[in-house]
C-alpha cells in the first residue's frame, strides 16, 4: 500500500488517481468511480468528489493507497 501525504485538508478521489497516474484523465476517473471500480476504506464509492483525509485508503484495481 503505496502511502500518500497531504499537506490541506482533503484530497478529492478523482483528483489522487489523476494525480498519481492511475488513471489517463478525469474522464477517465469519473468513469471508473461512477462504474462502481474504486472502493475508499473497503467500501465501493460512486462519488468522484468524496473528500479523502488521513487515515483514509483507496482501492482500484491493482493500485492501493493510504492517505497519511
């Protein structure tokens, strides 16, 4: 699980999979959330601008993340 610090508040899940190349574009990660693929603290998430804080985890695919 692949540890991503944050300096704000919150990161929006769109925002982390563009920003560490998981997906090509926002498009792209508006697709994949809305198509039920990504699940945020083992729970599947359909909104692409769920605020994630620390201690929060995503999951797509192969990709896992935890926000520290």
């Amino acid at each position: 699980m692949k540890q991503i610090s944050i300096d704000e508040d919150f990161i929006r899940l769109d925002n982390l999979l563009k920003f560490q190349n998981v997906v090509s574009s926002g498009g792209h990660a508006k697709f994949v959330i809305q198509n039920g693929e990504v699940k945020v603290d083992g729970e599947i998430c359909t909104m692409r601008g769920k605020k994630l804080r620390k201690g929060n985890t995503v999951e797509y695919e192969e990709y896992s993340f935890i926000i520290v």
